[in-house]
C-alpha cells in the first residue's frame, strides 16, 4: 500500500475546495491510530468519547486532561501520516489562558491540532489558539460537553431561532480562523445550508450526507461498544461479539485441558 503523505491541517481545510470527502475516525490508543493510518482515514480524533466507550463514564463530562493527554500519547506514537486532533475536555478552556494552557498540554504530547465545543462564546479562545500557533477545529450543533444541560442527545436546527445561531456560529467559527467544523446532531438538509454557507470543511456526525466529511467514533463503526449504538452509526464491523466468542472458546479450552 502506498504511503499518503503527511495530512496537515490546510490539507483538510483544501479538501472541500478539491472536492474530497473527509472520512474521520476516533482513536485512543496505539494500534487503533496505526490501523486507522494503514486505512487511508485523514483525520484521527482522540476524541473525549474516550470516556465512554473505553473509560466507562456515562458521558464525557469527567473527562480530565490528565486522561487526554494519556491517550494522545499512546495515538502519536503510531506516527500516523494522519492529522491527530485531540479534544480539550469539559471546563478546560473556560478562559482564553486556560485554553492556551490546556491546549499546550495535548499538543507537546502530540496532537497536532485541538479541537472544542461551542459556537460563538468559544471565538476568544479559538483566536488566542491561533496566535499561539495551534490549529483549531470547532464543534457545533448538540454538544456532547452539555448533554446534561440539555438533557440528553437531541437534534439541532429543527427551529428558526436555532437555525440562526447555527449559521452564525459556524460563521464566527470560520472567521476565527479553524480549519475544519464538527457539525453533531443536525437536521440533514441544514446541515447542509451550514456547508454552503462556510468555506472550512463541514464534519458532520449523525448529520445526513451533505457535509464534506463525517466523523465517527471508531467503537460504533465496528461494534467494539456493542452495549449502545447510535442510530446513525454506520456499522461496519461487530468486534463485540468476535471477543466475546474468543473468550469463550478459551474458557472452555482451558477447563478442558487435563491436569
Ligand atoms: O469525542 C468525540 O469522539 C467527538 C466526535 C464524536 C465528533 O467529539
């Protein structure tokens, strides 16, 4: 297999103009980055879903920075050709200097970009980020930082006032100077009026088809979290069950073997 070269954050961001669809994927861990690089996947997120399909959380509020920083480790040992974009967690990035700070922390452990939640209360930080030299990827529509807030997983621009502020947002978040924009949770056909109205490559997860990417987290594409699955995870794969077997045939094979 040829070796792609090395993804940059302005490859993504050319990506859209060129026509090409951005196919992301979580990774947490070493041989996940390496076989997601083997895989041609552009954009390896060391997503804070680390918390639950790996941590066991019920959601990714605890997330500490100790923890992404732990994992963003493992990921960038694999030397993926692949852009590693790893998430500031919950409360990291409260003020602009906690951003910068917090940020410094996952990129000297090797994430080559960072990523947040939010809209335009998050344009400071992103700003601050890109004086300090750290590529940014924003993240809007539901915000799985503010599930419990929200209560729960819920769909976005249904209304006019939220269709508004999601294009103002994605607007703020473009100006501000990220390179590429997580679209969760969005109406299908908005989602794709929020693409038209920015130039960055919209990422869209549980949004339709018309983003210029979509992102999933790599549990769900292969049912290694087989306990909850999204709706709209593409399944790929169903390592749950292949471990599960594989563990029971030992089982057996060990309680068999005579003394
Ligand atoms: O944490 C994560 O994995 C994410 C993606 C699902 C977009 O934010």
């Amino acid at each position: 297999m040829d070796k792609q070269p090395k993804i940059t954050p302005d490859w993504i961001r050319g990506a859209k103009a060129r026509g090409e669809k951005i196919a992301a994927l979580t990774a947490y861990d070493y041989p996940t980055a390496r076989l997601l690089d083997e895989a041609g996947v552009p954009l390896i997120l060391v997503g804070d879903s680390v918390g639950m399909v790996v941590l066991g959380y019920p959601d990714t509020t605890q997330v500490t920075l100790a923890e992404m920083r732990h994992h963003v480790l493992a990921v960038a040992r694999a030397k993926p050709q692949a852009l590693v974009v790893a998430d500031l967690p919950y409360h990291t990035y409260e003020t602009v200097q906690d951003a910068v700070d917090h940020a410094r922390v996952l990129t000297e452990a090797g994430a080559e970009a960072i990523k947040l939640e939010g809209g335009v209360e998050v344009v400071p930080e992103i700003k601050a980020l890109r004086r300090a030299g750290v590529p940014v990827m924003g993240h809007i529509g539901m915000l799985p930082q503010h599930v419990r807030e929200e209560g729960g997983y819920k769909m976005k621009g249904k209304s006019d006032p939220e269709k508004e502020r999601l294009l103002q947002d994605a607007r703020a978040i473009e100006q501000a100077g990220a390179f590429a924009l997580v679209v969760e949770l969005v109406e299908p056909e908005f989602a794709r009026e929020i693409t038209a109205a920015v130039n960055i490559p919209t990422i869209g997860i549980g949004s339709g088809d018309h983003c210029a990417g979509k992102i999933m987290v790599t549990h769900d594409l292969v049912g290694a979290f087989p306990w909850f699955r999204p709706k709209f995870a593409l399944a790929k794969a169903d390592v749950g069950s292949i471990i599960r077997k594989a563990a029971e045939d030992y089982v057996r094979q060990v309680k068999q073997t005579a003394n």
